[in-house]
C-alpha cells in the first residue's frame, strides 16, 4: 500500500503549549501528514501571551497579545492542514501550576473522543521549557491512562536525537521523518506566525535562501515501548 493511501483518515493528536511550537518544532512533519490525508487535531495550552517577542519594531503588549497570536496560529493551522485547534486557556507560563489531575482529564477527554493513531507531545523533561515539560507529562499520563493503542511520540528539537546516546535513548527510540518535500509549507507557517519571526532575518529572505536553513528531517522519540515500532520514518 503506497504510504499516501495508509495514511488516510489517520487521525493525529498533537498536544503542545504556545502557537508555533506546531510550525518551529514539527511543523514539517504536520505538514507531511495532513498533505497524506491524515486528520489533526492540535491542543495549544495556552496563547502566548507572555511572550518576549512582541513585533518587531514591537507593536503587541500583554493585553492585545493573546489575540495576535491566536489569529497568527489559525493561519498557521490553514496552511499546515491541521483541521481542529483547542484552546485550553491555561495562562501562558502557568501550565506547570495547573492542576494536574485536571488537565489530565481534559487530555483523556479528547483522547477518547478522538481516538488518534498517533498522540504528539513534549518529552516531560526534555521539552526545555516548563510549560512543555508540564504539558508533555500531562498528555503522557492521559495518554497511558487511557490505554493508548496507537503511539506516543514525543517531539524533539533540530537534530539533536540523530545522537540519541547524548539522552540516555538509542537509534530504535527514534523515528526520523524525512520533510523535505514540505519545508515550503512550514516556511510559510513560520512566516504566518509573523510576530515571533519578524525579528529572525533569515525567515524574510527569498525563499530559496530561507529554506536552506531547514533540515531534511524532523525527529521524534517513541514515547510507548509497548507498541511494536511499525517503520523508523513514520509515525504510523
Ligand atoms: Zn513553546
């Protein structure tokens, strides 16, 4: 079966906490599958809204942020083809105060709903900021509590797990996914989230030179031992 056609009606569940951890982190990847067919659903924890970058020259502050940002990741969502975006309104920089059991809860909620092949999420200390970490640990205990039969996977930065030995991890922990033929896409989703990125220069030149600051490959550590590992470059 061509991987176009397995892909189909694959329903995916990714579980971040700020706009543009979907595009900066994995945005290939999302592209890659919604393209293929598959249907995703992303949960942003919060807004943003503590940002520090605010527009450049800034333009944004704390009040009119939240809504700047949420507008940026819709559009950000339209072009990457993520077909459902939640809102969980948890205060931007607050997720790791919430409380667990709670959010927990609502995780499960949508796991259930859902039924995702595959649950996206940060690795609950390697996401490197404490809103992933508190929110990558969330989806993680949802995620086992439900039973989870399709995979989990937790997100990664750059390349950094083509040496999974540096994080206690081996090369079967990872699945690399080639995102080659959608980094045009995910450069537009960077562009879309226009006020984190007006300060980065390199994402304002021409294309082809803006590209060549991509990789080829995203990465992703299995997240479940118990699923018998289907293929190293793909999710599914
Ligand atoms: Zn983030």
């Amino acid at each position: 079966m061509k991987t176009e056609d397995r892909n189909k009606r694959r329903k995916l569940l990714a579980v971040f906490a700020h706009p543009d951890d979907e595009t900066f982190i994995c945005g290939g990847t999302l592209a890659k599958y919604a393209h293929e067919g598959a249907e995703i659903t992303l949960v942003s924890a919060t807004r943003g809204e503590m940002g520090r970058r605010m527009g450049n020259p800034p333009y944004l502050n704390r009040e009119t942020m939240p809504a700047a940002r949420e507008a940026e990741l819709r559009e950000a969502c339209g072009i990457l083809g993520i077909a459902r975006l939640h809102f969980f309104d948890i205060r931007d920089k607050t997720v790791e105060f919430c409380d667990a059991a709670l959010l927990e809860a609502r995780i499960e909620a949508l796991i259930k709903e859902i039924e995702p092949d595959a649950v996206l999420t940060f690795h609950e200390t390697l996401g490197g900021h404490p809103d992933h970490c508190a929110i990558g640990k969330a989806a993680t205990n949802a995620y086992l509590r439900c039973g989870g039969e399709g995979g989990l996977y937790f997100i990664t930065f750059g390349n950094a797990m083509a040496h999974p030995e540096r994080f206690g991890y081996t090369r079967k922990d990872v699945v690399k996914i080639d995102v080659s033929a959608h980094n045009r896409t995910k450069l537009a989703a960077f562009r879309a989230h226009r006020c984190q990125t007006e300060i980065d220069e390199w994402v304002w030149l021409p294309d082809e030179e803006a590209l060549s600051y991509f990789g080829n490959d995203e990465y992703f550590l299995a997240g479940d031992r118990r699923v018998p590992r289907r293929s190293p470059h793909h999710l599914f």
